[in-house]
C-alpha cells in the first residue's frame, strides 16, 4: 500500500511540474509558427500571443502533423480555434482528416475548389459529422483576433474558376505589430505576381508549391522582399 501511495505521489508531482513546464513554454505571449515535417505536402501550425490555435493544411499523413500539434501545443488545450485548407490537393488535406478526429475544430475555412477524390468527400462528411462550422473564403475576407494577430486573404477572387486546383490556393497575409507573414499554399508565380501588396517587406515568406519551379519565378523575388 506505502508503494502505491508513493507512485501516486510522484505522478502527482510530475504532472503538476509538467503543468506548471508547459504552462510558461506555451503562454509567453508570443507569436509562434511553426513549419510542421510532413514530408510531402504542407502544414503550418500557428500559435498567436493570446494563445489562440491555428493550423493551415494538414500534409498527407495524419500521425505526423498529430505530432505536430502534440509537440508545440499544451496537453489540456485540444482546441484549434481557426483551421484553414489552402486547397483540396491531398498532399494538403489528407492529414486533417485525423486532426478533426482528436480536436475540436472550432472554424474550418477553405476555398470553393472542389476535387473529385474520396479523400475530399471523406473530409466533407467529417466536418459535417462533427458540426465544425465550415466557410467558403474568398479575396476581402479576414480574421481580426482579440490578442491583435490578422489573418487577410489575397487570393482566390470571388468569381475566379478554373479546373486547376493549385491555382485556388489561398495566399493570405498574417500581420501582428509589424511584422507579417505570407502563406501561399501551391499558389503558381503568375498569379501571386499579380496580387496587389500593401506592404512586400515579408518577415516570413512561405515557397509556394514547396519550392516548386511552378511557384515562384525571378519577378516574385524582386517584388517580395523577405
């Protein structure tokens, strides 16, 4: 009986010190991204300075961007507040379907892109399963959030159609004092040179198409600055 007082005792402390650990490497008040390893495809974890959770796609496989997550966010919180799907490739969405398994997604946002696969429509009927709000987003609109981060979506225009996926990727712009980020998902170089910046000094800028030739060309460089 004394041992399994003893063992009991000691997971106490050792949860409680683990809380205490996670509580201040978490809740700094600061802006955290984090490029999450999911071998072929994207994921993008974002923490903002009002502990606020946000993840951009979610790569092929579930288990890693799940270690993503489980890596760079607290083991109490299990709520991502903003989850956005840049487009229905499935080297991009793949893996939230797990995520909105073991979370709970408050907001899911995506393009009107749509793709005839089953990895698609499985992703369709889980968020409709689970009832996570689920919003088409186009050019204009924007997430204004309480702790002062903005998310503001460039790309894709309203009436903008096309069979060609890729080229429905979002490209938004997170800002937070002064500094920004732009994420661009498989967006090509001709479009993303054709946006209108109001500012193209980029503290962070994320290679569209994983550094595809198809992403980024000399012009991209010389007017993105970061």
């Amino acid at each position: 009986m004394r041992k399994i007082v003893l063992a009991i005792g000691l997971s106490l402390v050792v949860l409680i010190g683990l809380f205490f650990y996670q509580k201040s490497e978490f809740a700094d008040k600061k802006l955290h991204i984090v490029f999450c390893d999911v071998g072929q495809g994207d994921a993008v974890y974002i923490r903002t300075p009002g502990n606020i959770d946000i993840l951009i796609d979610g790569g092929r496989k579930g288990e890693k961007v799940l270690k993503c997550l489980q890596n760079n966010m607290p083991l109490t919180d299990r709520d991502l507040e903003l989850v956005f799907a840049t487009h229905p490739d499935a080297d991009h969405i793949t893996g939230l379907l797990d995520v909105i398994k073991r979370y709970r997604v408050l907001s899911f946002n995506t393009v009107s892109a749509k793709k005839e696969t089953s990895v698609y429509d499985k992703l369709l009927d889980g968020i409709a399963s689970a009832k996570i709000p689920l919003r088409m987003i186009s050019s204009g609109d924007s997430f204004k959030l309480s702790d002062g981060v903005k998310i503001d979506t460039l790309w894709p225009e309203k009436i903008f159609s096309t069979p060609r996926t890729n080229e429905f990727s979002l490209v938004q712009i997170l800002s937070y004092a002064d500094f920004q980020a732009l994420f661009t998902g498989d967006i090509t170089y001709q479009i993303l040179n054709s946006l209108t910046f109001t500012d193209t000094n980029f503290d962070v800028f994320k290679l569209p198409h994983h550094g595809s030739k198809t992403g980024v060309d000399d012009l991209t460089f010389q007017r993105i600055d970061a």
